[in-house]
C-alpha cells in the first residue's frame, strides 16, 4: 500500500495542505475543529511525516520575500497585504522590496532566496525573463500573484485580465458607445491581455477600434491626462474610453472635465482594478474588482506547500473570478 501524503490527509479532512502544514507545524492559527478533523485524518491514514520534511522545519529562516516593481498599485498592495497575513497564521515574517524594474536589483534580491537568507519568494510583477523565472521555480519556492509570467513552472494567481476587459468593453458597447478608444500599457503582460480582451469585445460586436494610445513610462494620473488630452484633440471625439486602471482613468476624467466636457454624458469613463481612486473620482467610476487580498492568501498557501512539503510543487495557474462594478461614470 502507498504511503499516504500530506496530500491525502488534506483531502480525507476536507481541509487546505496550508492547513495540514500548520497543523504539523504546531501553529496557534487553527481552530480546534480543523485541527481535530487533520488529527483523525493522520491517524485514519497512519500519516507519518518524511525525515526530510523534519530537517526543512530546523533549517527554515520562517521570513518570506516578496518583490515588486513598486508599491503604488492598490492591487498590488492588497495582494501582499493578503499574503502577510496567511504568512503571520503560519508563523512567518514576509518581507516586501521594489525593484523598481531594475532587473539588477531584482536578481541580487533573488539571492536571499539561493543563500537561504529566505525560504521563499513571491513575485508580484517580476523583471526577469519567463526561462529564468521558470528555472528559478523548477529549484526554489517561488510563486506569482498579479502579474504573472507565461511560466508553467512558477504558480501563479490573479484574474483573467482579458475575459475582465472583454467584459467591460461589451458594457460600454451596451450603454450605445460606438467609437470606443483605450488608454493602456503594452510593458505589462497584464496589458497586453486587457488590450486582447478590448479588441475581441469590438470585433463581437462588429466595431472597429479608435485610438489605442498607450504609455511607455509611469501608468499613473498624469498619464491618464496626457493621453487624454491627446484624444480630445483629434477631429471625432471617442463616446467611450476604456483605461488600463482606476488611477489612469481618474486623470482621464479630469482632463475631460478640465475641457469643458461631461462624463458620462459627452464620452464615458471606465477604469480597472476597482481601488480607492475609483469611489473618489467624479463621477465614480465603472471598474473591474480584483479579489486580491484572497490572491494574496491563495498564493502563499502554495508557497507553504512548495516550503514545507518536500516533493511538492503546484504548477500552472489559478484565475479567481473578477466583478464587473457599473458606477455613474458610464450609465447610460
């Protein structure tokens, strides 16, 4: 008979392998009843722990790494906040540094990783290319959140950015908008798959697009009205502009505004991401919600899995559901 895994036990309790690794680990942060139905499913199975999996638990620095090309995305933000909690239930510190995009700076963090001065990683919107990503999951507890890589290899969570642009873009095609124009940001992955999802909603719908400006530098307010700008002074005026997040499309709205225009009644304003900026703009704005902070928790369980079950490592990717929010600034 094979020997049952951390795996069966998880799956015979009805419960997460986070779970049944906190439960080996002695960790206060697991009620009594998870802790029983873990308890019964070990001796059901005669569960018996590698040696291994014993000299990971002394080796183990209990501090995690999260890198980040900055911290000015909510999204981002929520995500890690999500990620340190479900890292504090385990026992673990989670440290958290921007890279700025500097992919030199990127790789000498990575090093905490390699050294040991870590025992895991969590990439929020990594730098390096997908092959060095890749390897670097094949070798070491890594995991994505947000903004993920085409590797297999690395974990990673977030949403389906193209099915949530789709979305919205047949919205702002249900309101009567029939000259749709994006504002977006190719250098991301996320992006480009937001500029796939725009584009197949208008080819459904038999609409060609509008302009499609995007930025090279900071994707911030600024940028919402510059772009912004740039649409207003063309000959024919977009009825809808669909901008990669809040932030950008609050400074479309202002600059829309700014010209003596209404929204959503002269062009309507959607924006991505649902965070704050969304409720302060004027009017608020139609969005995407992103369940991040449960990203942030989905991810680290399956870092602690990668970290404390030896043999074990999840592939691929989970998408979490994402929610069309319909706000003043596209009614029709």
């Amino acid at each position: 008979m094979a020997r049952a895994t951390v795996q069966d036990v998880a799956r015979t309790a009805g419960v997460s392998v986070g779970t049944v690794s906190r439960v080996l680990n002695g960790s206060p942060a697991v009620s009594e009843a998870s802790k029983e139905k873990v308890t019964a499913a070990i001796r059901q199975l005669n569960y018996r722990p590698l040696a291994s999996a014993r000299d990971l638990r002394r080796d183990r620095t209990m501090r995690i790494l999260a890198l980040a090309k900055n911290l000015n995305s909510p999204v981002i933000s929520e995500a890690f906040r999500g990620v340190g909690d479900a890292a504090a239930l385990s026992g673990y510190v989670s440290l958290i540094a921007p890279t700025s995009g500097d992919l030199e700076r990127e790789q000498q963090l990575v090093d905490m990783l390699r050294n040991g001065s870590v025992d895991g990683l969590v990439l929020f919107s990594p730098t390096m290319p997908d092959q060095e990503v890749e390897a670097l999951a094949e070798q070491l507890s890594v995991v994505q959140v947000c903004e993920i890589t085409g590797s297999e290899a690395a974990f990673g969570v977030s949403i389906d950015d193209r099915q949530a642009a789709f979305d919205i873009t047949r919205h702002l095609i249900a309101t009567g908008a029939r000259r749709l124009a994006m504002l977006g940001f190719q250098a991301a992955r996320s992006g480009r798959l937001r500029e796939s999802g725009f584009r197949q909603a208008l080819a459904d719908a038999g609409l060609s697009p509008g302009q499609m400006l995007f930025v090279q530098g900071d994707f911030d307010f600024h940028a919402g009205r510059r772009l912004t700008k740039k649409l207003l002074d063309t000959d024919t005026l977009p009825d809808a502009i669909f901008c990669g997040n809040d932030i950008v499309a609050a400074g479309c709205v202002r600059e829309i505004t700014d010209a003596g225009l209404r929204v959503p009644d002269d062009i309507a304003v959607a924006g991505f991401d649902d965070s704050v900026q969304a409720e302060m703009c004027v009017p608020e704005l139609t969005t995407i919600r992103q369940p991040a902070y449960e990203m942030g928790r989905l991810a680290f369980d399956s870092l602690l899995e990668r970290m404390t079950v030896p043999g074990a490592h999840r592939r691929g990717r989970v998408f979490l559901p994402h929610e069309l929010v319909i706000r003043d600034s596209t009614r029709a």
